[in-house]
C-alpha cells in the first residue's frame, strides 16, 4: 500500500463486479477523484466519460481478443487541461487462474511530450530556415548578375538572362518541394485501420524495387503465424517505400535488403525489422533520425522518416533504428496485435463474456 501512495503511476483496480478496490494518489492526482468518494463505487458512475469511453473501448477489446494485457496511448480533457496518458490494462486473476478484476495504470506523459515536441519543433525551424536560406543567395546573386549586365552590356543580356532565369527557377521550384512536403507531413490524416494483410503490403512495395537494380538482394522472412491486422494499408505502403528507398540510397547500388516479421504472443506484438548492409548511420545521427527535417542525403527534405515515424505511432505502434551486423541499418517496428475477429464457438464467448459484464 505505502508503495502504491508513491509511486508517479496513477494505479485502479477494479473487481469482476466492477467496483473500484484501489485509487491511489497518482489517480487522484492525474483523474481528479477523491479515493474516499470512490471506493466501493462502480467505476461507471465516477470514472470521468471523456476518458472512460476509451477505457472501455480497450477493455472490450481485451475480452474480445482474449487478451491478458493492452496497453495504448490515448489524450483525455480534464479541467479544460488536455493530458496524455500512457495507459495498461491487466487482467487480474487469483492463485485458482480465476478472474478476479482488472488492475488500470494511468502514466501522464503530457510534460516529457510537450518538452519534446518543443524540442523536435525548433530544431525544424532551424532547419527550415537554413533550406529556405540556402536557395535565397543564388537568387539574389543571380538578380544582381542580371541588372548588372542590363545596364553594362545590353546586347549581351539575352543569354545572362536565360541562365540565370534557369537557376533562379530551379531554386524556386527546390522551395516549393520543400513546402508542399511540410504540408503534406502537417495535413496527414488520421490512420483509418481495417483488416489487411501486412505481408501482401510489403509485398506490393517489395515488387516496385525487386528489379531495380539486380546487384540489390532482397530478401523476405514472414512469419505464418500473422494473417490479417487492422492497420492502414495506404499508410503503411507509405512506411515501406520510405523505407525501401532509405535502404536503396544507402546500398549505393549493391548490397542485400532483408525484412523479418514476427509475431510475439506473449506480448501481443508484432515486430518487424527491415536491414540493409549499406553504408550505416552514426550513434550521434541515429537519436536524431525521426525529427523532421533531419536528414543525412545531400538532398532531401528529411520528412521521410518523420512520416514514418508518425504513422507507427498514429497506429499505437513504436520505430527504433540500430547498427546492422557487420555492417548497415536495421529499423525495428513493433505494433499491437490486433488481430481480426473470427466467429468463434459461441458457448466459450459466452462463458467468457460473463466474466465481463461489467465492462
């Protein structure tokens, strides 16, 4: 108990009937409820509904699925404060594997996500500055070059005038690429998951770069046991041809691509790794990797991996990159499992579902 009343992590434990047996201080503190009202009380009638409506949604899920633990990131509104909780659910059973309740755990990453943001934020402004700088010097050179040749030499002007329209053009449409690429990653709409196959996703992409180049070897490692998960398969396409075209920069034109899939059942994960034996990413630049705007390519808008990264997450997923052995890259995504829904014998989901009632 005394551990409970200091932990940072706001813990509620509710039994089969649906009654609160625990709210400890974190809970008060970040759900704004007083234990002493609460005990005893049905969590339907003193859970705010701004943030039980998803609590239920993830406990509905978890019976569905038959699923011991979930766990996802969701944005509540309490006291006109919007926070971001981390929040896992585990089913509680006792020394007989009867169900007894839930336990809920709330973790406010509203501060550690303001803090980043703000950070990841000017360092895209830095970034957007220096592109929008770099462009700007040829074109003002290239104005000067042009009134300078206007007023000495007239009748050499046509042919100062086309190159340096040319180049001025060039820069400007550089400008505009870079723009229409910010408003793409700001304006990306919500992921609309329904069942997909993950494996015919990344073998749609898989076919678009198999014959690119026949020095490139690629290679696939699918594990049978993930059939359909709900995911956005448009968005997802969007991961994998990012991916793909990092992995074909970094080959330079030979190497060997490798994707892995696995699923964890203990965790109800799935992992993906995507490798290349290319040229690799440095400790330093690899924390970087994920910001927008960051980029190592000489050319490039460095929104490539922040989309990806966006979707993942949008997905209640995570992307982390590491060293590939001897040599490369590997990203490593992780997402829930959420596998579709088959009819099953109706006498066990019911025989589960009493169990549930209350939720």
């Amino acid at each position: 108990e005394t551990i409970l009343e200091n932990i940072a992590a706001g813990v509620v434990s509710i039994n089969k009937k649906g009654h609160i047996t625990t709210f400890n201080k974190a809970a008060e503190d970040i759900l704004k409820g007083n234990a002493n009202q609460i005990f005893g009380s049905s969590y339907k009638d003193i859970l705010d509904p701004s943030y039980q409506k998803p609590i239920r949604r993830m406990i509905r899920n978890m019976h569905r699925q038959h699923k011991e633990l979930t766990e996802e990131q969701i944005e509540i509104r309490i006291d006109e404060r919007t926070l971001n909780l981390l929040v896992s659910i585990q089913v509680l059973r006792d020394a007989g594997k009867r169900y007894i309740g839930l336990v809920i755990v709330f973790e406010d990453l509203t501060t550690m996500l303001k803090t980043q943001k703000i950070a990841a934020w000017k360092e895209v402004a830095q970034g957007i500055a220096h592109e929008i700088k770099n462009p700007l010097t040829p074109i003002q050179l290239n104005t000067q070059r042009l009134r300078k040749k206007y007023r000495e030499d007239k009748e050499g002007f046509a042919k100062v005038f086309e190159e340096s329209i040319d180049i001025i053009s060039q820069e400007v449409e550089g400008m505009k690429d870079l723009l229409n690429e910010f408003l793409r990653f700001a304006r990306m709409p919500a992921p609309d998951p329904k069942p997909n196959s993950l494996h015919k996703i990344i073998d749609d992409i898989y076919t678009l770069y198999s014959n690119h180049d026949q020095s490139i070897v690629i290679k696939k490692n699918y594990d049978p046991n993930i059939h359909q998960i709900n995911i956005d398969a448009e968005q997802f396409r969007r991961v994998f041809i990012n991916l793909f075209e990092n992995a074909m920069d970094a080959l330079n034109g030979e190497g060997r691509i490798e994707i892995t899939t696995q699923l964890d059942p203990a965790k109800q994960k799935i992992r993906i790794e995507f490798s290349d034996d290319g040229v690799g990413i440095s400790q330093g630049d690899r924390g970087k990797l994920f910001l927008p705007h960051f980029t190592t390519k000489k050319r490039g808008t460095g929104l490539g991996l922040a989309i990806v990264n966006r979707i993942v997450v949008d997905h209640n997923g995570t992307i982390t990159v590491r060293e590939n052995q001897p040599n490369g890259t590997t990203f490593d995504i992780e997402l829930p499992h959420s596998p579709v829904t088959l009819p099953t014998d109706t006498s066990s989901r019911t025989r589960f579902q009493k169990t549930s009632s209350p939720f």
